[in-house]
C-alpha cells in the first residue's frame, strides 16, 4: 500500500510527480525503520523468555489483541491525516458493543440473521457518534479535541445508564464460536477482518479520490476548499468512518469476549492514537500511511503483551505505552523541524 502526497489535490501542478516520489521514498524508509524497531523489540521478548513468548499460541494471542486495536487505528489514521483527534473511540466501541448486545438478546435465537442485525445494530451506532463528532468539529468549529473528548464521556454514559453498570452476557454463542473464536485455515477471523479492514482502508487512502482529499485536508485545508471541494462535509466523511469503524470494534469485543467489557476499554483511545503516531503518521496532518499503522499497532501489543509474559505488574504496560507516545510525536516533531529548514 503506497501513499499519497500531502499536498494532493484536485488540480495538481507538474511538478508534484517529483515530489512525490522523492516522499515516497522518505516514507518507504521510515516504514523500514518502524518494522525494525518492532523486531528488535519481538527479539528482545523470545531472549528473554524463549519458552513462552515466541510460541505459536501467543503469536495468535498477540495477533488477536492486536485485531481490535487495528480496526480503530484505521478510522484513527484517516482522523489524525486531517490534523484531528479521537478520543471517543474507546467509549464509542463499548456503546455500540452495549447496542449489539441488546439487540441480539431481545431477538434471541442464534440465526445468522441475528448475529448480521446485532452487527448493524453496532455499526450505525458508532456511525451516529462519528456523525455528531464530524458535525461538531466541521460545522460548529469546537476543536476536536474538545468534541471527541465530550462524546467519549457521553458514549460510556449513555452505556452505563443503559445496561446500569452491569456488564451484558447475553451474547449468541454462535457469534463467540464463529467470529471470536473461529479460524480460517489456522488463522483468526478476527484477525482476517482487522486484515480485511486495513486493506481496503489503505486502498482507498492511496488510490481513491477520497483518500487524496484526506491528505490534503490535513496538510493545506485552505488550499482544498479553493479548489471547490467541500472541506467540511469531507471531514464529517472522515470522523464518520471513524465512528463506523468503531462500532465494528465494539462487535469484534464483544464476540472475542462475550461480554460487554464496560471497563475494559479505559485506555484503548491512547493505544489507538499510540499506534498511529508511531506509525509514522504525523499529528499534524497530511502525512502518513496505512502501512505504517498496521505495524504501529503492533508495537503496545507486543509491549503489553511481552510485559505479561516477563511478569511485570500491569500498570507498567501503560505507562510503557504513553512513553513511546511521547518519543513517537517527539520524534515526529524533529521531522517537521528538519523539513522545513532552508
């Protein structure tokens, strides 16, 4: 999955072929080092503990985790390109997890037509959220920060005071045994849907209209509107699939676990961006890939994952988590720095 130009836009001046090789080739060797450091960090693991981390059953484990965290980052990936941020992601997905759950318990049954409306059940909830977020920061003009950072508390709320704080178990067996359980020669389903979702995100990031108008929203939003395209329903699109994307998270949770998790999900916001910050996408906007992020997402799962297997006391994997934050968009900001030096 190649990338885009952060300076893409629907008119194109001659001489931006060259440029955009000569990003291309900068990002290419970024992605390199991104996927070095995650070996490097793997290997650290399987010295350390040979018999238990570089296993064939927490290979699955990891990639599993990673599933759900994956599919956030990539509606986090299209939101962070446009030089914004969610923070409801985390309270979104159990709202929408809450949704399903309820819907598939009050049809009963274990028909896949049950387990398809508890899916959709989930969808358009997380798709409401990203609406009224898109609405909110594209139209009303409050900073994302603010909006994302409302609908989160909003999102748990509106799942606490339905289920009254007691976490729903309910959940069709079938939707555990099939999607959250299930493989596929030997694979995951989880994980082929997360694949699945990165895919066609990066697809349509690199080689579609949309994804151009992403970047370029990110890296010169003045620049896109003059060109006549319509900068504020483009943004309300974008925190839209984030919210939608969300949502099939909250369904993803809800099946690997089959429950509801209400407070499982306290810090999934901060992984999420973590993993597309160390990704190589920029919190500034107009420069990333899809690429990057899926080996971005790798980097806190092995972390917290590696920290479970050595023994080390659960509150270190987070604080482990918001160090690399820091370094990611420490490292990112000399980037910036360095490029726009004469």
């Amino acid at each position: 999955m190649t990338t885009v130009d952060s300076s893409t836009t629907t008119q194109e001046p001659a001489s931006v072929p060259a440029w955009r090789a000569v990003g291309d080739r900068l990002r290419r060797g970024e992605t390199v080092r991104i996927f070095g450091a995650l070996v490097i960090l793997c290997a650290v693991f399987s010295i350390l503990r040979p018999h238990a981390f570089p296993t064939t059953a927490n290979i699955v484990n990891i990639a599993s985790d990673a599933s759900v965290l994956l599919v956030l980052a990539v509606g986090g990936t299209y939101v962070i390109l446009t030089a914004g941020i969610d923070l409801s992601v985390s309270g979104v997905l159990v709202f929408a997890g809450v949704i399903s759950a309820k819907i598939m318990a009050a049809l009963g049954g274990q028909s896949v037509g049950v387990l398809l409306l508890g899916l959709a059940a989930g969808l358009v909830s997380g798709l409401a959220w990203g609406l009224i977020n898109g609405v909110l920061v594209a139209k009303a003009r409050i900073p994302a920060l603010i909006v994302t950072l409302g609908t989160m508390g909003a999102s748990q709320g509106a799942a606490l005071l339905i289920t009254n704080g007691v976490d729903v178990r309910d959940v069709p067996f079938n939707l555990v045994l099939s999607v959250g359980s299930g493989k596929v020669a030997g694979v995951p389903w989880l994980v082929v849907i997360a694949l699945a979702v990165a895919i066609a995100g990066g697809i349509v990031l690199s080689q579609t209209r949309f994804g151009r108008y992403t970047y370029a929203a990110g890296s010169n939003a003045e620049a896109l509107r003059r060109t006549g395209v319509a900068s504020a329903r483009h943004l309300i699109k974008v925190y839209a699939v984030a919210g939608l994307l969300a949502g099939l998270a909250g369904y993803l949770s809800l099946a690997r676990f089959a429950t509801t998790t209400l407070g499982g999900h306290a810090t999934d916001n901060l992984s999420t961006i973590a993993a597309v910050v160390i990704g190589g996408t920029s919190l500034f906007g107009g420069r990333g890939t899809m690429i990057g992020t899926v080996i971005g997402v790798f980097i806190p799962t092995v972390l917290q994952n590696g920290f479970v297997v050595l023994g080390v006391q659960a509150f270190w994997q987070q604080v482990a988590v918001g160090v690399v934050l820091i370094a990611a968009v420490y490292l990112d900001q000399m980037r910036r720095a360095a490029r726009q030096r004469p």
